[in-house]
C-alpha cells in the first residue's frame, strides 16, 4: 500500500530533522575537550590491586579470613582508583550551552543543577525547529 501525499510528507520532515538533529549531535560531540588519562592514579592504582591480590592469595594460604578479606579490598579499592576518571581542573574548559540567565555575575558558565533545566532546554530548541520549519 502506498502513503498518502501526506504521510510522505511527514516521513520527509521527519527524514530532514533526523539528519540535522545527527548532525547538531555530532557537531556537539567533536567540540568536547578531550581530557588527558590521569596516570599517576591508574599507576597507583594497579599497584594497589597488586598488593591486595598478594594480600588475598597470602590470606588464602596461611588460612586467615582477615587477611584475604582485606587483601580483597585492597584490590577492589586499586581497580576501583584505577578505572575511575579524575576530576577536571578548573582551569579545563566544560562545553556546555548555558541556558538563559545560567551564566554567573563573572561572565563564566556554571553547570546546571537540575537536570529539569536540561530535558527543558532540550523542549525550546525541538519547539524552535518546528516554528522554524513551517
């Protein structure tokens, strides 16, 4: 069965938005500050996770549960470390769009605390597309 004149329509409007809301995707993501891995901490970390698997293996062998517990830990606590990103500087730049009247008294953009403000901002822009498009 064919589509109406107007099901192809909205199939076409529906195509177009795709690819532009693909587009202002991938425009977005290629502008995000790639950060640097920290590798003090994925360092300290492995070997953290080392000493805790001698830990577990030397709790094993003389048949103290204490000890293989804490060994276990350890080595939970370094691959946990090790895999967990660091935290940004201040100094390294956040893209974000700042929603209207985010920005702070200084000029500098904050992030928002809501993710409401987010899913909300999100809305406007889907709603300006369409007004734009008609």
């Amino acid at each position: 069965m064919p589509l109406s004149e107007h099901e192809q329509r909205l199939l076409d409007e529906m195509e177009r938005n795709l690819y532009q809301n693909d587009a202002d995707f991938v425009a977005n993501i290629s502008q995000t500050p790639r950060r640097k891995p920290a590798y003090r901490a994925i360092v300290l970390g492995v070997l953290v996770a080392v000493i805790g698997v001698g830990a577990l293996i030397t709790g094993v062998t003389v048949r103290q549960p204490l000890v293989g517990i804490l060994g276990f830990v350890l080595m939970f606590a370094g691959v946990l470390f090790a895999i967990t990103p660091g935290r940004r500087r201040k100094d390294e730049a956040v893209f974000e769009e700042p929603a209207a009247g985010s920005s702070s008294p200084n000029g500098q953009r904050g992030r928002q605390k809501n993710s409401s403000d987010f899913m909300d901002r999100l809305g406007e822009r889907w709603d300006k597309r369409q007004d734009g498009d008609r």
